[in-house]
C-alpha cells in the first residue's frame, strides 16, 4: 500500500513483551499523540493475543488523540517478543492488520535503536525474559532470548522457576529453609504435588510473577533471594561479556528487572554501563520514521 499523501499519516510504535504491549502514536514531527498499555505480546507464545494486543493498544491510542478509525493512516514498527523467529515471522506478516504499512522487528532491536538514538552501541533486556543486543560498525548482534525455559537466564521467568526449584530442594531437606523458600512454599498450600500440577500449564509470565517476591526477600537480607540475584546478575555478566567481544562498547540495561538486578553486576560489567537515550517505544518510532523515508525514495524513483 502507498504512503498517504501529504503530511495526512502517523507513525505508530509498539513493544510488546511477555507481560505487556506498549504503543505510541506520533504525528510527522514526532509531536505524541497517544500511549497506551495493553496485555502480552510475545508472538512465538501465541500470534493472535499477541496482535490482538498491538491493535487494542493501537485503538486506544487513536482514541486519546481523537483520530478514532484511522488506523489506515499509519505506518507502523511493531516490536514484538518472537519476532525474531522466521516462522513466526512469516506468520505474522501475512495477518490482516489495519494499518497503511507494518513493519515486524523484535522488542530488543528496537530496544537498542531507542537506547542510542540509532547509534551503536549494545543493551540487555531483563524483564520477563532476558536478550542482549548489540550494534557496531553495521553489524547486529543477539546473545541470548531464546525463549524460557530453554534460554533467558537471569529474567523474572528465569526467578520464578529457580525459586521454585530452590523450594522443592528445602522440602526434600537437602538445603534448609528460609524466609523466602516457606514464602514460596506457601503459596502452594505446601504441597509439592501442587507446584507439580501448576507447572503443566503455566508460561513465563506466571514464573515471572513470583520474581517481585524474590526481590522483596532479598532486600530483607534473605540468603537464598540474595544467592538467586547474584546467580541472576552472572547469567547477566556473561552476555554483556559477549557483546563486548563483539565490539559493542557501551551498554544499557532495560526491562523491569534491570535496576534490581544492576546491585549484583560485576564491577566489570557496572564500568560499561551508560544511561539509555530513550526506549524501545522510541527506537519503534525511529524505525517507522525509516520506514517512511524509505517509502518516499522509492516514491521518488518511481517518478523520474
């Protein structure tokens, strides 16, 4: 589909995680007009919540800037969790969507570019899952996200499951108890049997959930919360030691989690650490602009 004429389009960026979809609409000048959070989007976990998500997000958004039902005036970068994987790729750029134009790029691309104001440079994502992206001298680089349980060390979902692990092995006496673990524990009428049953059917959001309670216990000084945020904070060091070999030198933390886990960080990895430019919701923005202007060179060869 063309590009609408004049200054008549928008640019809508998203990023949709395990937990959540944010978006944000902008007018041609980059003036905000809407924002708005909807529920999870990581597209490998399930493509039509996912986009249900992107487009309920993007509804409200129009709503706020008082532009209801045009979302054919939007060009858009959608940064969604699982983008990544060609077969979800596919999947997903043959959905019907609303919009002008959709371009589909994952949450941690778009993360960096936000991060750097479109410069190199590499970020880690700790939220529900962990990924680490870098850029250097035209070249993309990815360390990690390759989906929980199998990747995404030192995520919430990661958290959520160690200490569930930790709490099974107190139970069988093998390491003693403490506040946290019996916390945990709890939470299953202390019944082993029933963390067996709800693991069966439970993703990363929902181990993810229990990382809040880690946290706490760790800021009260609880020995086995403090020893999973360490372990956290080594799965962390490793991947930013690898986007360093690389050549991404200086580096962002982002997510949910990352200013808990940033304590534990090895000085090494803490000397690397610079403030971030912006978010992944600006790096969407900033790849939609891209998007634009590659649409109007194309416009222009076309008419010579």
């Amino acid at each position: 589909m063309d590009l609408p004429s004049g200054n008549g389009w928008l640019l809508l960026g998203v990023d949709g995680g395990g937990t959540h979809c944010r978006a944000r609409l902008a007018d041609p000048k980059g003036t905000i007009l809407g924002e708005a959070v909807t529920g999870p989007a990581n597209i490998r976990l399930g493509l039509e919540e996912g986009l249900a998500a992107v487009t309920g997000a993007t509804r409200n958004c129009l709503k706020q800037a008082g532009l209801n039902g045009q979302e054919d005036k939007i060009i858009a970068c959608l940064a969604l969790a699982g983008a990544c994987e060609p077969s979800t790729l596919s999947r997903a750029q043959a959905s019907l969507l609303p919009f002008c134009r959709a371009t589909f790029t994952s949450d941690a691309r778009a993360a960096c570019v936000g991060a750097h104001a479109g410069r190199d440079g590499g970020i880690i994502i700790i939220g529900t899952g962990s990924v680490g992206w870098g850029i250097a001298g035209g070249r993309e680089f990815r360390v990690g996200g390759w989906g929980f349980p199998l990747s995404d060390e030192g995520s919430g979902a990661w958290l959520g499951s160690e200490v569930l692990r930790q709490a099974l092995r107190a139970h069988d006496g093998v390491r003693p108890w403490t506040g946290l673990l019996r916390s945990v524990f709890e939470r299953f009428e202390a019944d082993a049997y029933a963390i067996v049953r709800w693991m069966r059917d439970t993703g990363p959001r929902d181990y993810a959930g229990l990382a809040p309670l880690v946290v706490a216990h760790a800021e009260r000084g609880d020995a086995a919360a403090r020893d999973l945020l360490r372990a956290a904070a080594g799965h962390i060091d490793v991947m930013v030691a690898r986007l360093l070999e690389l050549g991404t030198l200086r580096l962002c933390l982002m997510g949910g989690l990352n200013e808990k886990v940033e304590p534990y960080l090895s000085d090494k990895t803490r000397d690397r650490l610079v403030l971030p430019l912006g978010d992944a919701l600006s790096g969407a923005l900033e790849l939609a602009r891209t998007e634009v202007l590659g649409l109007r060179s194309q416009m222009a060869a076309a008419d010579v």
